[in-house]
C-alpha cells in the first residue's frame, strides 16, 4: 500500500494526506490510519498521547524470526 512505503520514515497526518491527494483528516483517520494501526503495520511515535499536534506515524518493523 502506498502509505506503508510513504512512511518509511515517520511522517505526519498532514504529510499522509497531501501524499494521497485527499483533505477530510477524519475520513484518512477512519478510513487508512485507524484500520493500519490496529492491523500493526502502521505505528504511532507517541502512542501513549494519540491526540498530539507532534504525532507521527511510520511503518512498523516487522518482527525478526529466529531461523532453527
């Protein structure tokens, strides 16, 4: 999906919107950001303040696999 190779590197709400081209934040929340986090491919920087004016959201590293 083009906003996990977008956010590569942290990146804000309004960064993610003018790279989909799209203007409602509540329709991008609702619709992209909300569902991708809670699948955990998509992270927060400051989780424990969702709502911050500083929050950024990138990629989430996908967990290493110990090889037997």
């Amino acid at each position: 999906m083009q906003i996990l190779g977008f956010c590569v590197e942290p990146k804000s709400l309004f960064d993610i919107m003018q790279h989909l081209g799209l203007k409602d934040r509540k329709n991008v929340m609702e619709v992209y950001i909300n569902p991708m986090i809670g699948a955990g491919v998509l992270e927060m920087t400051e989780p424990e303040n969702p709502t911050s004016r500083n929050q950024m959201y990138v990629t989430a590293k996908a967990e290493a696999h110990d090889e037997a």
